[in-house]
C-alpha cells in the first residue's frame, strides 16, 4: 500500500465538515427507531438511491474520553476479523490539529447476495464551538488497489458529533451521520431496508465510553 499525498485531500474534507453540518440541521429527517436512549433517522435526498442516516445517543461519559475513543482505529487483521470487520487498520497518520488519519477497512457481507466491500478513507477532527467533529469521507486514489475480494464502495461522507449533552447534564451526546455509495450490485430498496443496522454502530462506543 502506498502513501496518499495528503495535502490533496485535506481540503475536500473540510468541505465535506460544511456539508454534514447543514445535513444534521436539515428539516426532513423522519426518525426510523428508538431503541432506549438511541434514536435513528433516515433521510432521501434526490441525487442519491441511497438513504442518509442519522442516529444520536447520550453517554454517561466525559467529553474526552468519548473523543479519545473517536481518536483510535483498532487494527483488526485480516483473517481474524471482529465487530463486523473483516480487516481495518490507520495506514497514514499527519499529526496535526486536525489529527488526520488515513484508514483503510473491509467488511464481508454474510450473504452470497452482496457482495463484500472494501473502503479506503480519510478521517479529521474539527471543532465546532464545543463540539468535536470527526468527519470521513472517501479517498480517491489508488493507494490500495481494489482487489476481486471486495466491491470498492464509497463514503461521500460518514461523521461523529460529541458535544455536552444538554438535555442530561453530565453526559455526552454522540450523534453519528452517513451517506455511503456501496457501489456494485445491491439493489438500493434492500441497502435502505438494512441501514439502520449502521445506526447501532454509536452504541458500541457508547457502552466502551460509560462511566469512563
């Protein structure tokens, strides 16, 4: 695997932070499923087959522990797969006020019907008054050729909000947005049936964060 030369993809980043920004404040969010303190919502853009999710939960945690865990990619080997992923590791790292990371991750999809994919991605930090975003976004390079193993799909943009919750003094209220172009075959009725399943994914790093 190569090194990305970075500085071509920083500022695509940022525009993408814009971007989800006006998405979380968008008006047409229909909310999904309420499971307990997470609450998901979908959202159909018209340029897109592909449903928008949004989700948020509140964690009995501190801010920085919250964001330490958003400032960690586990290193998941290929062969030994583990929560859902078939391999992922940081690749590149600029360690900046931004801390940039380059990552790459393969999922297998337990179905003979859709095909697994691979993703290779560029994450940032930004901060929103008190807010900590950790925006993603795809990287449009070859740094790790696509394989026959895996459909390269595509994030156009993935993010995670920890911010004070407000309503229950004390916690973190950790939101999470995606919009992803999964690429290959899977027809977009059975992708937006399943998506809510990505909703879930803050609840694991809610409970890794509690009381911590």
């Amino acid at each position: 695997m190569s090194t990305p030369d970075v500085s071509k993809f920083f500022e695509a980043n940022e525009k993408k932070l814009h971007e989800v920004l006006e998405v979380e404040k968008s008006a047409d969010w229909k909310l999904s499923k309420e499971d307990g303190d997470l609450k998901i919502f979908t959202r159909y853009v018209p340029d897109s087959s592909y449903s928008q999710l949004m989700s948020y939960i509140s964690i009995p945690a501190t801010i920085e522990a919250v964001v330490k865990n958003l400032q960690t990619i586990p290193k998941i080997e290929e062969g030994h797969p583990a929560d859902g992923f078939a391999e992922k590791y940081a690749f590149a790292e600029t360690h900046d006020d931004h801390d940039s990371k380059f990552y790459y991750y393969a999922v297998e999809s337990g179905s003979r019907l859709v095909s697994n994919r691979d993703f290779i991605n560029i994450r940032r930090m930004y901060k929103d008054g008190e807010r900590y975003v950790f925006v993603t976004n795809a990287v449009d390079d070859d740094v790790k050729p696509a394989s026959k193993k895996y459909v390269r799909g595509k994030i156009i943009f993935q993010a995670h909000i920890a911010e004070q919750d407000k309503e229950k003094p004390g916690n973190v209220k950790l939101t999470f947005l995606v919009h992803t172009d999964p690429a290959g075959s899977i027809p977009a009725a059975i992708y937006n049936m399943a998506i809510q399943k990505q909703g879930y994914s803050i609840k694991k790093i809610a409970d890794a964060c509690k009381n911590a």
